[in-house]
C-alpha cells in the first residue's frame, strides 16, 4: 500500500508525507542527489571508493553488479535508483515483486543526462532544484556546442585501457560528449559501450589524437609513428576522469576536454 500511495502522490504532483527513502546503486547516481542538495534521502547507496565524507555514514547495500540483498531490503527503501548494469536481471526482478519502486538511469548521450537530472528532481520530491540544475546543464552543454564547433572533426581514439585494449562504442556518452568538443570517435560504428578492439584496426582507423588515461599508456603508441597522432604529436591524457562519471560534473569535464582539444590541435576557420 506504501509504495501505490508514494506513486499516486508523486504523479499528481502532490506533496509526500514524508521524506523519500532513497537507496542509489551508482556512484554517479549520488552525485547527482548531492547536486541536489538531497544527501539527506540517502539511506543506502552501493560502494564508492571516492565517496564523500558526508556520506560515510551512509549503509552500503553492495557493489556494481552485486548487491547485498538482506542490507538493502534493512533500509526499507521507497525508491532504489540504479544504472543498467548495477543490479543483476534477477535480483532486479526481486525487488519489483517485493514491491519496491525501481528507476533506472539510462544515458547515452549529454542531453540525455540533464533529462535524468531533471527526472530525478522530480523522483525524489527535489523538482525545483533538478529544474534549476538541468536548466544550468542544457545552458553551459549549447555554449560548448557553439564554442567549439568545428567543420571538420577530429577523428579520435578514445583508449580506456591497454592491456587488453578498449575503447568506447557510439552508444556510449563519452562518444557524444567527443561531438561536443567538434571530435569523431573512430569506433562511434560500434554499439557495445566498452568495445575491445585490436592494434591493427586502430592503426588502420589513423586517428588525429589518441586519448588515454595515463602518460605510460600514451608512450607505448611512439612505436607506431605513421600514425597521424603520434606523427602530429597528438598523443594526450584524459584532462578529468569526470568524463567516465555520467553525473553534472561530467559537462565540465567535458569543458576541459573541448579547451584542450582546441589548445592541442585548432580548429581551422
């Protein structure tokens, strides 16, 4: 009966009796409901190594991919936010026949991820400030579209790892986040968000600039110099590891990828 009241009352609009209990299965998840000033709803959340000290008092109920079921279901949540991926198909189906609201957060592209912002404002009885911050989002996201817009984007290898050697797929929103900054993911034809891919179709893809997370993953491409990166010097690291963390903080983060795309290799006018 709880959870058909909380429904009722959140479709028509109407103010909650009391304060939402939210448990976020996603670090970027909880992020966002810092952004919203909604800490406070928090009453489980899934492991974060870099979690903030405001919220070390908060339960974990488990990691991606595998949660802590007894923990969970201790906190007696209203509402369990997660990112596909984060809760296995069966406990998922768990929870639901428990009677537990369930929203996932899908993105895949930046305006995607201010529509979530906004949602999940609504979601958690914080509209007001999810409006104002999903306003301020979509703002800043189109003067970095205007900003660097280019006519001819630079194609880009975007390295998540090395060893084996992967990549992101044209689903995956740091490919869009690239198009922002007037770049061309090499491997955009991919649909798989984390694609394994080999050296030989790297090379063959010559990409303008190789991205990667650290300076040693960078210097093993030196071995290949017909690449256009390596020849052009194009060879740089990630500037914010933000960009793998799909809340607010990842459109600045996105800022600081465009400024240094366009420092590194300008844009023709």
């Amino acid at each position: 009966m709880r959870r058909y009241l909380w429904l009722l009352l959140l479709a028509l609009g109407m103010p909650l009796a009391a304060a939402p209990r939210v448990v976020s299965l996603a670090p970027s998840i909880t992020e966002i409901i810092l952004d919203l000033q909604a800490g406070d709803l928090l009453v489980g959340m899934a492991e974060w190594h870099e979690r903030p000290a405001q919220l070390e008092d908060v339960p974990l109920v488990g990691r991606y991919g595998q949660l802590d079921m007894e923990r969970l279901l201790s906190v007696r949540p209203d509402l369990v936010l997660y990112w596909p991926g984060s809760v296995p198909a069966a406990q998922r189906d768990q929870l639901e026949r428990l009677g537990i609201p369930l929203y996932s957060v899908d993105v895949h592209e930046l305006d995607d991820l201010v529509s979530q912002v906004d949602e999940i404002g609504v979601r958690i009885g914080r509209k007001e400030q999810g409006g104002q911050l999903a306003d301020a989002l979509r703002s800043r996201l189109a003067a970095l579209r205007q900003q660097y817009r280019r006519e001819r984007p630079l194609s880009v290898f975007y390295q998540v790892w090395d060893k084996p050697l992967y990549t992101v797929g044209g689903y995956q929103i740091i490919s869009d986040a690239l198009s922002v900054c007037g770049a061309r993911n090499v491997f955009a034809d991919l649909t798989q968000p984390a694609p394994q891919v080999n050296l030989e179709t790297v090379l063959a893809r010559n990409p303008q600039v190789i991205l990667a997370p650290d300076q040693p993953q960078l210097d093993a491409w030196k071995a290949w110099p017909n690449v256009a990166a390596v020849r052009d010097g194009l060879l740089l690291q990630v500037p914010d590891k933000g960009l793998e963390r799909p809340s607010g903080q990842m459109i600045e983060a996105t800022a600081k990828l465009c400024a240094l795309l366009q420092a590194k290799a300008p844009a023709s006018r």
